[in-house]
C-alpha cells in the first residue's frame, strides 16, 4: 500500500510568528487589564539568561529578553526601561514589584522606578533560612556519629561491652531518628502528634530545639495580619536573641541580610504579592520543554519558544471555554453565552 506524502496542514512550526506578535498585538491585549504589580526573575540557560516581566496578579508575561551572557546592571535598567516606555505609552502606572533576593535588581528599580516598593520574595528567604537549619541538623547528626563507641569484633562478653552495644544502639537511632524527622524543624506548623515526635527525637539536643523556636518567630514575621513596622520590631527582638547564642548567631547569618526586610514590605500593602511565583511558573514550564524539545538550544530558538508559550497563555481563556462546551454537550447539557 502507497502512503503518500505527509500530510503537513498544522505541521509548520510557528514560532517566527509567535515571536513578530509579543510586541504588538499580544502586549497590547496582556497590558489591557494591567494589575499594576510585577513579578521580575531571570532564568539562566546554559550560556544564555532570559529575563521576564509577568503580572503578578493575571499571571500573564508581559515582555522578555535573551541575553548571551550573564546579566548585568546595564541590561538590567535597559530592560526596565523598556518596560517603563510600554507603560508611559499607554498612561499606565507601576504600583509593586516583587523580586528573588538577587543583587541584580535594587539599583535598577531604584534608577527606572523611583518609589515603587520592592518586595524580595518571601519563599526565597525563608528557602535560605531553612537550608541553613537543616545543615545545623547535619552537623549535630555528624557530631553525634563521632561519639559512637568502637567496639569489638564478636558477641560481647562483659558488662561495660554490653553496656557500648546499647549506647551505639541509642546514638544510631537518635541519628536516624533526626535524619528521617528532619522537616519537623522547617515545617511551617506542626500537629500535636509531630509535636511529641520533635521532643522525642531532640531530648538532651537544646540548640535543636532552640533553632526549632527560632523558625516559629521566622514564620511570625510573614503573618499578614500585622504591619511592616511591627513585623521589624520582631526582627529585632529575634536578633538580638539570635545573637546570644554564638553557634546559632553563625547557623542562622540569612537573619542579618536587608533582604528579610524587603521581604516584609507586603505587610503595608493588600494587594502586593509576596512571592514571585508568577513568574517562576513559566520558568518551569520551559525547564520542562527543555527535556524534551532538543532543538531549543540557540539564542534564537528560546526567544522563539517563549513567544509560543506567551502566546498559549494568550489562548488559555478560549481553550478552557472550548472545553466545558464540548464536556456540557457530551453530557447533554445545553451552553448559552
């Protein structure tokens, strides 16, 4: 049987189009119903870095830029600039951006966007705070394995071996006991259950169980309901406890960035986002199609991709409206607009 020819209706690959619509069309349309709040991250790709602009209430990106090479100040304020130029064309407004802690950022906005609030995203600093707990496990795990006693080959014969044998016994199962149950000291609240279990596990460890305090008044900070103001004066009271304790004072150094203060500016404002998840999620979308799309791997053909991308987010209304009127119908139910 002859085949043919390969049917190629829907097969042409778009993304020249896609990338000729983004400053037109496609912005005109994410800009129309503008928040007011962005969320601005860069994403490094191999030798190349995307920086992108996404609302950070609509989740929709607004613009992006493909650099080959690692971002600086200049492509920074180039690139807020731009940015800025889209807005005074429309007689738009900036009221909020939130970033990651990157050093990348602060001057820039303080140059293009003079008194905006800037907020550093909460998940990030308490990612950092929490990496810095768990090490501090680690390293008690690791002090406690250089306690277990040595003890000879064979069954032990006399009382002080038999008493080594259930010594190492109890140390292992406190290292794999802290190893296993190592979320209870990053966990955000815990359950009265796991409350018994922390206690278990970190009897005759007070440092453990002070780092554990020290992550309750961390989360305090975040609680919407109090102010900037009253939330750095727990940051105060916190440090200066912090500092009483040297071995806590050099776990926990994240406590004394000026990032834990940007990362409290929402406090003051309803409608400023705390964390920059809108635009991490297209970042994980394209890491996903990285896996899998091999010919992504230019300067141009990730511009090219993210247009198409941008332009999915475009079509998402229309799909999702498509598909409850095509499951409404299945099930015999009739749709009016």
């Amino acid at each position: 049987m002859f085949r043919g020819l390969r049917f190629r209706t829907g097969s042409r690959r778009r993304e020249k189009k896609a990338e000729q619509r983004v400053p037109a069309e496609y912005l005109d349309g994410a800009l129309a119903d503008f928040s007011g709040y962005i969320a601005a991250d860069e994403l490094y790709d191999g030798p190349f870095c995307v920086l992108s602009i996404v609302d950070n209430h609509n989740f929709r990106r607004l613009i992006y830029e493909v650099l080959d090479h690692d971002p600086t100040h200049e492509d920074m304020i180039r690139f807020f600039r731009r940015f800025r130029k889209e807005l005074e064309q429309r007689d738009m407004k900036l009221l909020g951006v939130t970033t990651d802690g990157s050093p990348l950022y602060p001057e820039p906005l303080a140059l293009i966007f003079p008194g905006v609030p800037h907020q550093v995203c909460e998940f990030h600093v308490l990612k950092e705070i929490n990496k810095q707990i768990l090490k501090a496990v680690t390293a008690v795990r690791r002090e406690i394995k250089k306690k277990l006693p040595k003890l000879k080959r064979g069954r032990p014969s006399s009382q002080t071996a038999r008493k080594a044998v259930r010594r190492k016994k109890r140390l292992q199962d406190k290292i794999s006991n802290l190893f296993e149950h190592r979320y209870l000291f990053v966990k955000h609240s815990l359950t009265p259950k796991e409350k018994k279990r922390f206690l278990s596990i970190t009897r005759g460890l007070y440092n453990l169980r002070n780092l554990r305090s020290i992550m309750d008044q961390v989360y305090c900070l975040f609680d919407r309901r109090c102010r900037t103001e009253t939330a750095l004066e727990k940051l105060a009271k916190l440090r200066y406890r912090v500092r009483r304790f040297k071995t806590l004072g050099q776990t926990l150094k994240k406590l004394f960035t000026p990032n834990i203060e940007k990362a409290l500016t929402f406090l003051d404002n309803a409608q400023l986002p705390s964390t920059s998840n809108a635009v991490e999620r297209g970042y994980r979308r394209h890491r996903k199609m990285q896996k899998s799309v091999y010919r992504v791997r230019t300067q141009k053909h990730i511009s090219q991709r993210i247009a198409i991308d941008m332009q999915r987010e475009e079509q998402t209304k229309g799909r999702l409206q498509t598909i409850w009127i095509l499951h409404n119908g299945r099930n015999g139910i009739e749709c009016s607009r």
